[in-house]
C-alpha cells in the first residue's frame, strides 16, 4: 500500500513538473510577443501609458485564467469544457461592457493581445499544439507590422474645427476658405468638408484634412472632438 503511494505521489508530482514546464515555456512566448506588439508597435506611436499597462496585464491574466481551465482541470473534461465557454464569454464580455468608450485603434489591440493569450494558453494544454505556437504569434505579429508600417504611415490626418466666418464656406470660395484657415492653423490643409452650419451663431462645423509631420497618431478622439471633457483632458497630460 505504500509503495502504491508513492508511485501515485512520484506520478502526480511529475505531472505537475511537466505541467510547470509546459505553462513557463508558453507564457514566455505569450508574453514576449505581447510585449513586443505593445512595446514597439502600439506604444511607439500613442505613447499611452495608461493602455500600456491595460493591455499587458490583460495579456498575463487572460494566459493564466485559459491555462488553468484547460491544463490543470484536463481529467474534469465535462466541466472544462463549461468552464471554457463560460470563461470565454467573460472574456470577451469585457470588450463591450466597460466604463469609458475606448478609440478602434486601442480596441483593436485589446481584441488582439486577448486572442494571442488565449490561443497560447490553449496551445500549451495539448502537446501537438505546442511545436505550432510561434505560427499563430508570428502571424498576427507580421499583420500588425504591416498595418502599422503601410495602413496607418500616412502623412494626412483629419480634425474638427468650429468655424466663425461663415461667408467663406460657399463652394466658389473655397481656395479662400483654405487660405484662412492655413493661416490660423498653421497646417498644410489638403481638403475640406462643411458640417453642421448655426446660423443664429454664425458658426460651422469643418473637417479638415491636412499633412501630418508629426509622429503621433492623427485619427484619435481628440482630434474629431469639438469640446473636451476632464477625462480627454487627463489622457492628455498622461501622454506628456
């Protein structure tokens, strides 16, 4: 009977080795592409502190959570698979019941970083998964280079503006509508859509289109915001 014993604990502790082994190599791979596409593809551009923490510590957990409901509950199948819809619906829940609308680009990312944990996390529960891990990753590592690099390395950004003289946003007056608002601005403006238009206030609503020589990103909440709450406010002040 104790020899019996033993065999079980050496058996169950070399299980749990082998497991230990396993979760290690793939949260290293987990977490150095995540960390890399938040690094140097995300956070080179938006500087945005407050998502780099967002994103990473959300790639860590969601790798942690699929882990454990698919490795180490392997002998409770029925329930894992439960757990595993269940946990997949939480997961995924998050991306639409949140406090604060969050820009296409961060959601983007969020969705993505999301996707590779889980893929991991599933890929380290089966051993035929484990020598293909690094395809999925590298996939969607390349696709984000190219978008970043291609897409979204364009020199023309847009912005609203409110509008006072009104006069000038007739169609035959539009090279000079241009001209004035160059001027103020400061910006090389390529085109210009008209708005809303206030009459009684003597004010329109622009959307101009204009070359971009900076580094940051153009199409963000603030530049398509007519008037800024706190919490722009903050963001802002956060990226200094």
């Amino acid at each position: 009977m104790d020899e019996l014993n033993a065999i079980a604990t050496t058996a169950s502790s070399d299980i749990f080795t082998d497991g230990m082994i396993i979760m290690m190599k793939t949260f290293a791979v987990n977490i150095i592409f995540s960390w890399f596409i938040i690094h140097f593809l995300y956070y080179r551009k938006s500087h945005r502190r407050d998502f780099y923490f967002t994103f990473l510590l959300i790639s860590i957990a969601i790798f942690f959570l699929m882990f454990f409901m698919t490795y180490m509950l392997d002998s409770m199948k029925a329930k894992t698979s439960i757990g595993i819809g269940i946990g997949l619906f939480g997961i995924f829940s998050i991306m639409r019941y949140r406090t604060d609308t969050m820009p296409v680009r961060e959601m983007t990312y969020l969705f993505s970083i999301i996707c590779l944990a889980v893929v991991n996390a599933l890929a380290a529960g089966g051993s035929e998964f484990q020598t293909i891990v690094f395809v999925p990753n590298l996939a969607v590592l390349l696709s984000i280079m190219a978008c970043e690099l291609v897409l979204l390395n364009r020199k023309e950004s847009t912005k609203l503006i409110q509008y006072d003289r009104i006069a000038l946003i007739k169609p035959d007056k539009r090279e000079e509508l241009i001209a004035d608002l160059e001027e103020r601005t400061g910006l090389e403006i390529k085109k210009v859509d008209v708005g809303a238009i206030d009459f009684l206030r003597d004010m329109a609503i622009l959307r101009i289109t204009y070359v971009d020589n900076s580094k940051s990103i153009g199409d963000s909440r603030i530049q398509h915001s007519i008037k800024l709450r706190r919490d722009q406010w903050e963001n802002i002040q956060d990226t200094q």
